[in-house]
C-alpha cells in the first residue's frame, strides 16, 4: 500500500456529514407489522359495532359466494378464521371527501362523538381519523377537528396502539411542515410525550409528486415531515381527476397511477416510511358481485407483486378478496423464499445466488406473511427472532 493515513483521515473528514446525513435520512426498513388494508369509513357512519358490522356483512358474502374467489382449501379456512377475528386491520375514520361540508357545529359533535366511540370500543390493531386538507378553505376545520376528536378521545381513555391520522390533498409541501407543527402543539396541550402523534401523507394531487420548479416534491414531503410521517397512501381517483383523465379509465392501473407510485416508492425507499395503494371503487354488490371481485383480487394481486403491501377497502365485500389475495401472494412465493433464505443460510450453491439484501428481501417477505396470518412460524425454516436479524441485514 502506497497511500499514507492522511488520505483515509481526509476522505472520513469529508464525508463526515454527509455519514451524518445518510444515517438519519435512511434508517431502514421500520420494524414491525403493516396493515394490509386501510378501512375508511365516514365518520357520520362509525358507530360502536361498525368492525363486528363488517366483520359480519364479509363472512355472509364470503359463505354464498366463496366459491368464486379460486382459493385452496387453505387459504380459505384462513381468510375465515380472519374474518371472525380480525376483519378490520386498519381503521380511518374520515373527516374529509367521505364526511363532506357540514356546519361546524355538526362536525363538532361527529368528532366528538367519534372520539368516545373509539376510546370505548377500540377494535382494530390500526386505527385514526382523516381530517380536512391543509389547503386555505378547510384548514382551520381539519385543525379543529384534530383538536375536537383528541380532546373526546383522551377524557375517555389512552391513545390507542397503532393511532396515526391522514393528511390529505397536499398541494404545497409546507403543508406538511405546518401539520408537524400542529401535532407538536397538540401533544403539548394534550401532554403527550413528544413523537407521540405521527401522520401519514395521502399522495392524491399532482403537486404533490412535482412541484412548480419541476422538483419531486414527494422526496421533499418526507423530509419536511419532521420524522413525522409514517407512510405515504395513493389516492386514485382524486389524482386521476386532477391529470384530466376521464371518469371510466380511472384506476390503481392507469400508466399515470404507475409513474405516481413509482416516483413514491423512491421517494420512501429507506426511510422506513411505508406505501399503500389507493382503491377500487367498483364495489361487489348485487349482480356486479362476481365481475367486482375477480377485479380486486387481481388489482391486490398487483399492488403486492409491485412492492405495494397494502392498500384502501372501501366496503365489506371488499374484505373477502382483500385477504384471499394477500394470503394466496404469501403462500404460493413461500416455498421457494423460505427455500432460498435456508441456502443463503447454510451458504449452499443453488439455482440462484442471493446477495445480502435479497435475504434481506426474503426475510421480509416472510415477516409479512406471518404478521398478516398468510403463513405459520412453524412451518418456517427460521423463527421469527432469526428472521428479523436477516430482514436488518444482520444474518
């Protein structure tokens, strides 16, 4: 080696920062479980009962029609045992497209009234409201809606585990600045301990995707969260009708939804945020039933084979599909991503020679499936502590 220790020093000097910089901007994969879906419901319609509610109006369509979802034997004993026991993962109460333009006084009571209904019921592992954009005309309402529904919410109990809330229709990115620092002010007046309150950025206007300087403004969003956000959700129809597209070819498949999601999955790789796909909004109802639901199975399907692992239901029939095609995505990859894990393991020469962070990619894959109930631990090649070294690259 020819080079003297002052050419090491002098590169460390130098990236010194820019170590700093990485390390804080991209922690990694967050551990822990992902919902597979996000339920929203208007908040005008959320009531005590609202998850047994779908819970029951699922498994009455799944045990007339189960037939149609194409599912083995397996995976449909397990998207029953899901539907009696957990038919909702992730719960949005919303107070914006889906609740409307009221008088301030009615919003005032729905919030407050949703507050207690949440504090005393519970009923989900995820749950949390949708408030009003940020935008002039409704941000003082989402504000106070905010405040409203916590204030109900913590004089009937604690912040329930899982408790995040959704920011919709950014169209200026120090909106999302400015909801940071109303979640600080919230947890000061409410005494939450700081951090404690944490949002997610519905990505649904085209501002949000590229600013007016031609910038990428959802990589912009991530940061000016504040360390805030949690995940970034699509949201078809509304950023679908803001590109000009025509009411029948808007949907999760559309070349613009795509390129949207695309420049969303770059944006969150690393940062330990997490994506959800938007919706479909061809419910399977009636006559339409058979049509609609082989449309969602494979809109899921897609959403999961392309990185996105969870995304919105709108109506309970919807349950049935959501969850025979996450479970049917698991176990049909499962044997060969638990056989492939086992040879990176073992350090075994195979068909495919895996790098580090394709384990890393294998572990994951298989931490999902055993979060969402697709999969056992114990047909598994490792446990869950030795997968979730490999799912940080520690294995």
């Amino acid at each position: 080696m020819r080079l003297p220790e002052d050419v090491y020093d002098a590169a460390d000097a130098r990236l010194a920062a820019a170590d700093a910089r990485v390390a804080a901007s991209y922690p990694g994969e967050r551990p822990g479980r992902q919902p597979v879906h996000t339920v929203y419901v208007p908040a005008s319609r959320y009531k005590t009962r609202l998850v047994a509610d779908w819970g029951k109006q699922a498994m009455r369509v799944f045990i007339e029609h189960g037939d149609l979802l194409g599912a083995d034997a397996d995976v449909y004993e397990r998207v029953r045992a899901k539907l009696l026991t957990e038919p909702i993962e992730d719960l949005r109460i919303d107070f914006e497209d889906g609740f409307g333009r009221v008088p301030d006084d009615v919003e005032d009571a729905a919030a407050r009234a949703a507050g207690q209904t949440l504090a005393t019921t519970g009923g989900t592992p995820f749950c949390g409201i949708r408030f009003k954009s940020f935008e002039a005309a409704t941000r003082r309402r989402g504000i106070r809606t905010l405040d409203v529904f916590l204030g109900a919410l913590l004089d009937n109990g604690p912040l329930p585990p899982g408790f995040v809330v959704t920011l919709p229709k950014v169209t200026a990115v120090e909106q999302v600045s400015v909801a940071a620092e109303v979640l600080a002010r919230l947890e000061s007046a409410y005494e939450l301990a700081e951090g404690t309150l944490r949002f997610e950025v519905q990505i649904e206007t085209s501002q949000s995707i590229v600013d007016l300087d031609g910038t990428l403004s959802v990589a912009r969003i991530v940061q000016a969260a504040a360390g805030r956000c949690t995940g970034l959700h699509y949201g078809t129809y509304d950023y679908s009708a803001g590109l000009g597209i025509a009411a029948a070819y808007q949907s999760m498949e559309h070349p613009a939804a795509d390129l949207a999601k695309g420049l969303m999955q770059i944006a969150a790789a690393g940062t330990g945020l997490r994506l959800s796909d938007g919706s479909t909004n061809r419910l399977p109802i009636g006559d339409a039933l058979p049509t609609a639901w082989a449309e969602h199975l494979r809109l899921v399907r897609r959403s999961l084979e392309r990185g996105f692992y969870q995304g919105w239901d709108l109506h309970p029939h919807q349950l049935p599909t959501r969850f025979a095609a996450t479970y049917t995505f698991y176990r049909s990859g499962f044997p060969a991503a638990a056989e492939r894990l086992r040879a990176y393991a073992d350090k075994q020469a195979g068909g495919v020679l895996d790098e580090p962070a394709t384990a890393q990619a294998l572990a994951v894959y298989l931490l999902r499936g055993l979060d969402c109930g697709a999969l056992d631990e114990g047909e598994l090649p490792f446990g869950r502590p030795e997968l979730e070294k490999y799912a940080r690259r520690e294995g």
